[in-house]
C-alpha cells in the first residue's frame, strides 16, 4: 500500500520561449497493490499551455485512488491553456480515457453549462476497487456541482466542479462516503 501526494499545488507558468509544455505521469500498481495518487491542485495561470497525461495500469485485484484537482487561473487572474488526459486500465482493458481542454484557444463550450459552467476549478477522484465487481457503486449526484459514475469494470468516477479550488476539495473529499451499492436494475 503506498500513499504519493506533494507538498503544495504545482504552478504551470508560461515558459520563456512561449509553447505548449508536457507532463507525462505512468504509474503501474501492481496485482493485490494498493495507490493512492494523491497530489495537490494544478494551477494554470495565465499565459501557460500546459498538457497533462495521466496513465495508470492496474493489474488484477489491484485498488486505486487517484484525486486530480485543476484551477484555471490564480485568484483574480485569468487562466492559461490546460489540457489534462486521464487514461485508466484495469488487467489491460481501458475503464477510462477522459479529456478535458480548458483555457484560451481550447475548443469553443469549455466555459459553457455542459463542461464548466462558468467555475474555475474541476477535479475528479477516480477509485479502482475489485470489491465493485460484486458491489457496483450506484450513480448518485450528491451535492451540486458534484456527480459519482460507475465505470465499466470495478471503478467509479467522480467529477466535480466548484467555484475555487478548496471547494472543489471538499466536495471530492465528500464523495467516498456518499457510495452506496447500486440496485440490480441500476447495476
């Protein structure tokens, strides 16, 4: 069982040649292994192009926690151009592959009511957990701006957006205990 986290929210600042700089996270958990992907919040602040992938592969049997919070913008500020891929299999079968482009010359609806929404900060905790297997995690939208989604295989999705970035914390750190094992007809 390993926790990972950092110690303060990572800044993408723009670069001095100006272009669009990368992040590439690959993580591998092995089978019976237990992560939890914990960092703190991504802030893009304005003038940045920052492109961000995450890849996790799980074995059999193995669980994962993964909390990915990204705040368009300091206070006040206007945000950079943020473009984050979540990428997720379970024993080499993809539970999720999930893109969100945010910011100036992203494409246009990103700021509209079906992505943000007018709110600054989004996240998502994605929980990997052999026991939803016989246990599937039913949908739920438990606060506003906050919606629990049970994936394909033994997962589920949260997504939420928020004003600011600790609201968005809370209301991810909230999900888990609104779980609640979805009925046959749901599953």
């Amino acid at each position: 069982r390993l926790r990972v986290g950092s110690a303060a929210a990572t800044l993408a600042l723009p670069g001095q040649h100006g272009g669009q700089a990368r992040q590439d996270v690959r993580i591998t958990v092995a089978a019976g292994g237990e992560l939890h992907w914990l960092p703190e919040p991504l802030i893009s602040v304005t003038g940045s192009e920052l492109a961000v992938h995450t890849h996790v592969d799980l074995e059999p049997g193995a669980r994962l926690v993964l909390r990915e919070e990204l705040v368009l913008g300091r206070t006040g500020e206007d945000p950079g151009r943020l473009t984050s891929r979540l990428t997720v299999r379970v024993d080499g079968r993809p539970v999720l592959d999930q893109e969100l482009d945010c910011g100036p010359g992203a494409p246009g609806g990103w700021d509209g009511p079906a992505v943000l929404g007018g709110h600054r900060a989004v996240g998502q905790l994605v929980v990997v957990d052999p026991e939803f297997t016989d246990k599937p995690v039913a949908p739920d939208v438990p606060a506003d701006g906050l919606a629990v989604l049970p994936l394909a295989g033994p997962a589920v999705l949260v997504s939420a957006v928020a004003p600011d970035a600790l609201t968005l914390r809370r209301l991810l750190d909230r999900a888990p205990a609104s779980f609640t094992p979805a009925s046959p007809a749901s599953a």
